[in-house]
C-alpha cells in the first residue's frame, strides 16, 4: 500500500517509523511519504493561510498550496484522497476495513480554523476521529494509518488476530488471561485450562457477547451474529438479570 501525506509538521510522524509500522515499511507492505504543503507557500514568507472573507475567527488554509501538493503527487492509481476535518463521516473499524483494501491513500491534515471550501472539490472522502475537536489533523491521521495498515495480510504476522479482535465484528474481544495462573485471589477461568479446544472457543465466543453486552450493548444493533451467538445473547441476558 502506498500513502502520502500532505502536513505542515512532518516529523510529527515520528511514530510512524517504529514498531509495526516500522516493520510494515521495512517488508514493502507499506510505501509512507510525507509531504510538507509549505513547501508549496504563496509567498517567500512561507504563508499557507490567511484571514476568512466576510470575518470570522482564526485563519483559514489557502486552497493553493494544497492543491498544488496534491497535483505533484502521482494520481495514476486514482487513490482515495481523504480530508481530516471535523465535519466528516466518522472512522470506524470498518472504515479501516474498507481502505485497506485500496492500493494508494492520500491524508490531507488540517490546522487552524479549517480549509478554504474548495478545498473539498479535489478530496474522495472527508472523515473525522470522533465527536471533538484536536488541535491539528496529523495526530488523527496517525490514527487512521494505524488501524488501516494492521489489516494489511501478514503486517501483524497472524491474520487470524485481525478477524478476533474488539469491532471487527462489531463485537469486544473477550477476556484473556496469561500467567500466574492465580493473582491475589483472582483465577484464570478454569475451561481455559482445560485443553479442551471446542469448550475453550464456546467459552469465548459467549464471553465476547457478554462482554459487549455489558459495556457496549449499542454494539449489538449492527452486529451480524451467528446462530450460536445469538443463543448466547439470550444467556447472557438472562444471566445479567435483563428484563
């Protein structure tokens, strides 16, 4: 996968060069390149905003510099050009699904009071964190490539991770324990040591409804579940005492 990034503040995507992505980068799933649009400015003085027409608070981010930036950005692939603003459709885990599967994506990161609105002409997608507000687009976009470049095959070295873990499904991870196998009175769950691979996997599967029952129950209206996790609802439902 191939990304760029236009911002203002390349090296704060520091984090971008350790751990998994490091490692991502380093195998060639993941072709990252930062773009600083200052190096396309108006002016000498490096400007790339200026005062709203009409009035307002703040600055705005001129359209040319971003547009420019973009332009010298090979398009041939058409990628999925994506703008962090507020006002955008929010990111979930199956929005990181989605993008994963794309060859090429472009972040364009904002700052100060937002973009000129032609900005949004030259942009596929506008996407926001979460319901508030950050101080600029790039700790938000590191975010995103995160949760999108995981899903990559083979970038976490076990697939089947992915399928399992908390809003893939629309569904939290179950509980996991390692050892000791006792901690000040608190014991793994004896089926986990049982060995016994069918009991052990019942017992996570129910354990994963019943724990998005428990703290995210707004989960269960747009999840998919199986015939078996949807007996273990009406279990779990009754064992918590629900009316």
């Amino acid at each position: 996968m191939k990304i760029d990034v236009l911002t203002l503040f390349p090296e704060m995507f520091e984090p971008m060069h350790h751990s998994m992505m490091k490692q991502a980068q380093e195998s060639g799933q993941l072709d990252l390149t930062l773009h600083n649009f200052r190096d396309y400015a108006v002016n000498k003085h490096g400007h790339v905003d200026d005062y709203p027409y009409g009035g307002g608070a703040g600055m705005l981010l001129r359209v040319e510099p971003i547009v420019q930036a973009l332009e010298a950005i090979d398009q041939a692939d058409a990628p999925r050009i994506i703008l962090l603003d507020p006002a955008g459709q929010k990111f979930t885990q199956e929005t990181a699904a989605e993008w994963s599967q794309e060859a090429h994506l472009i972040f364009v990161c904002g700052h100060y009071e937002g973009f000129d609105e032609r900005v949004r002409h030259y942009v596929t997608d506008e996407v926001s964190l979460g319901d508030y507000v950050l101080t600029n687009g790039e700790l938000a976009t590191m975010v995103m490539i995160d949760a999108t470049v995981r899903l990559l095959p083979e970038v976490l070295g076990n697939d089947e991770g992915t399928v399992q873990e908390s809003h893939q499904r629309s569904l939290l991870e179950y509980p996991q324990y390692t050892r000791p196998r006792e901690f000040r009175g608190m014991e793994v769950p004896e089926t986990l040591l049982s060995g016994h691979h069918e009991r052990i996997a019942a017992w996570q599967r129910k354990e994963a409804i019943r724990r998005t029952y428990l703290r995210r129950p707004d989960l269960l209206q747009q999840a998919e579940l199986t015939p078996e996790e949807a007996q273990d609802l009406v279990e779990v439902q009754r064992e918590e005492g629900a009316e």
